[in-house]
C-alpha cells in the first residue's frame, strides 16, 4: 500500500509476516494467498504491501534459486501484493513453543547473522518491484545485553563493515540499493536511541541505520523527535519504522490491573517491562519477573510491558495499548513538512499468544484483525495529509 506524502516522498506501509509460521519457501508461497490477499480483500485495496519475514533455511534457499524467488514474485503479483522491506530479526524457530532469548541469536559478533542478513539482500533486491528504487531490511541490535563484551563489540562492527560492502556489491550488480536498520530494543545492547549514538555512530549510512519501533520507544518511555534527534547525532537515518503498540498499566499496584496482566503472562516470547524511576527507566526482562519473586517491581508508577497488541484496540480494561504514544510518533515522523522514513510495518506478531478474549478463533478472524490494524495505520497517515498513491 502506498501513500504519497505532501512534500512528493512515496511510503510504502505493509503487514510484517511474523506473525504467520512459515519455515519454508512453500509455506512463504502459502502465506501470500492465504492472508496476503485475504487482507487486500478485507480492505478493498487494488494493492497492499507485505514485509516478509524469511527464516534462515528459507533465505538461503532462496538466495541460491533465483527461479525459488521469481515463483514467490508471480505469486505476490497475482495478488497485488508487492514486498519493499524484509524482517530479518528473527533467525528461525519464531513460532516455537518457547523462543524467549533465543530470537536474539546468532547476535551480530558472529557471522552466521552477517551471511543470513546478506542472503534476505540477495532475496530483496529480486523482490522489489521494477519502478521502486530501494528496499530495507530490520535486525536485531546488535545482540543481547549480556554478555557483551568488547570483544563482541568489535566483532559486531566488523560484520557490520563487511556487510556494508556486501551491500554495495549487491547494489553494484543489481541496480538495487537496499539498506539495514538495527531495531532498539529493550534489554538489548541497542536499548535505546541513546545507545544508538554509543554503539552505533561510525557506521556506514548509505547502507545501514535504525529501524525504529514504536512500541519498543513506547516502552522505554522515549519520544520520537527525541530518538531523530539521537539517530541523527549518530550520522545515521531512520531506515524503517515499525507501527506497533504495547501494554500500558497505569496502575500496575491495584488488583484488578494483576489479574489483566496475569493474562499477559506466556511461555513463547519475552516481554520486558519499563518504569520510570525519576529520571532514569528502570524494569525486568520479563512480565512474570516483573509481577513476582524477589525481583518483583515497584507499583509506584506505570508500567509499559513490551507485548505487541493490536493498534487499533485496547486490551481488556484496566490496560490499555499505547495508541496514543504512537499516533504522536506518527504525527513526529510523518506530520511535517517532511517524511522522516519512508517505509512502514504493522508489526503486531503475538496474536496467537495473546489473552483468550483477544486471540482470533481462526484464519478468517486473523485476516480481520491485520486488516483492522493496517487500516488503522493507513487512516492516522492519511489524517496527517499524507493521500493513497
């Protein structure tokens, strides 16, 4: 889907495909009928985007076929649906009983996320539609923020450096441009936009930059114009954002506001919790560590759990989503003159583990619940003047 903002830049908004359990390249092909044009369906659309997510044995496979991708092509063309940006956080295992710290590995000190990254490239750059000029593709931060060292530090620089190089080989080769944002997240090396300026200033950025997360700023308390500023003062740009909200207790003391978080509490993913303790953030790696035991947190003040909810509607009362953070990061990045990014995701990828009374019975149920928020990005876009290209 695209819109065209006033000051003439074209943005791309897609659905990231996280959320769906594809490990292969036939279950990719699948995917694309079974909700990509089930979405497009919904929303009435001659077209709409989809940010692939490629597992690591899908990405390699399809780096060495070139046919593999032309067929993935045709289907993404028979229904209207174009890919201008990958997720490529994940490794593989996204969808495993429990993925929890395992999604932050191999971290980039090794190579194996250096090769993975540069294969989703490969795969990109015969993705991308004729007439568009670059593609983008999210990683994770760097790594976990234990342990690491110098060591790893430096590790993570030079395969950075070197996939730079990739990068413009690829460009040199193909004609395409396609750049990286590393994705702050929370407990991460790259937590916040400060550590962007820390960690990852001296990067090259013609090739990569930050993908910046609007729930993972929501999280951490952070404004949009406040992380520009910091991505800036890095040398860096903001490559991709993603649209996605988390959980919001304003008070996470009272009984009512447990018994709601309890729901919140699940074995597949981490969720990290964030308050603010005066002027420092402070919180746990995750919900459950934040709720009991020894390292229980204080109910002093609000808490913001890192769980994607749904956009476009708040979970069961006394919780609510942070809609409201990110309709103000939208309007920061999107409501001036200019058009901070140009590429946007919905990212909301735990649908399946979210509280019964939240969670879609079926496929048919899923497709309404990405479609609803897709158009909920769409129209605070379009409120902001920005019109369907």
């Amino acid at each position: 889907m695209r819109l065209r903002h006033p000051d003439g830049t074209v943005v791309h908004l897609s659905y990231g495909t996280n959320v769906l359990p594809a490990e292969d390249v036939d279950g990719l092909v699948a995917q694309v009928g079974g909700f990509g044009g089930g979405i497009r369906e919904a929303l009435g659309a001659t077209q709409i985007g989809l940010g692939l997510w490629l597992p690591a044995a899908a990405a390699f496979a399809l780096a060495a076929d070139p046919a593999g991708v032309d067929r993935l092509r045709r289907e993404l063309d028979g229904h209207g649906i174009e890919v201008v940006t990958l997720n490529a956080f994940p490794y593989a295992g996204f969808h495993d009983p429990v993925v929890k710290k395992n999604v932050y590995s191999p971290d980039w000190s090794q190579r194996p996320r250096l090769d993975y990254t540069v294969a989703c490239a490969t795969v990109l750059s015969r993705l991308l539609p004729d007439e568009v000029e670059h593609g983008s593709i999210s990683s994770l931060p760097l790594g976990w923020r234990t342990p690491w060292l110098a060591d790893r530090q430096s590790a993570a620089v030079a395969h950075l450096g070197e996939l730079a190089k990739s990068l413009e080989k690829l460009r040199a080769d193909t004609g395409r441009h396609i750049r990286v944002g590393l994705e702050p997240e929370p407990g991460c090396v790259v937590e916040t936009s400060a550590d962007v300026v820390e960690r990852l200033a001296g990067l090259d950025p013609e090739w990569i930059g930050v993908c910046l997360d609007l729930c993972h700023l929501a999280v951490g308390f952070e404004q949009a114009e406040d992380a520009r500023a910091n991505i800036a003062r890095a040398g860096l740009s903001i490559v991709k954002v993603q649209a996605a909200a988390a959980v919001h207790a304003q008070d996470p003391g009272d009984a009512s506001t447990r018994e709601t978080l309890e729901g919140f509490c699940e074995d597949r993913f981490l969720h990290q919790v964030r308050q603010r303790a005066g002027a420092r953030v402070v919180g746990r790696d995750d919900l459950d560590q934040a709720m009991s035991g020894d390292r229980q947190m204080r109910t002093g003040s609000p808490w913001r759990v890192h769980f994607h909810v749904p956009v476009n509607a708040d979970p069961a009362s006394p919780l609510r989503n942070t809609s409201e953070d990110l309709g103000a990061s939208l309007s920061d990045l999107f409501g001036g003159e200019i058009a901070h990014a140009d590429h946007v995701e919905v990212e909301t990828y735990t649908w399946d583990v979210l509280p019964v009374g939240m969670r879609p019975v079926d496929q048919a149920g899923l497709v309404h619940g990405l479609a609803g928020e897709l158009a909920w990005v769409r129209d605070k876009l379009i409120d902001l003047g920005l019109e369907v290209a």
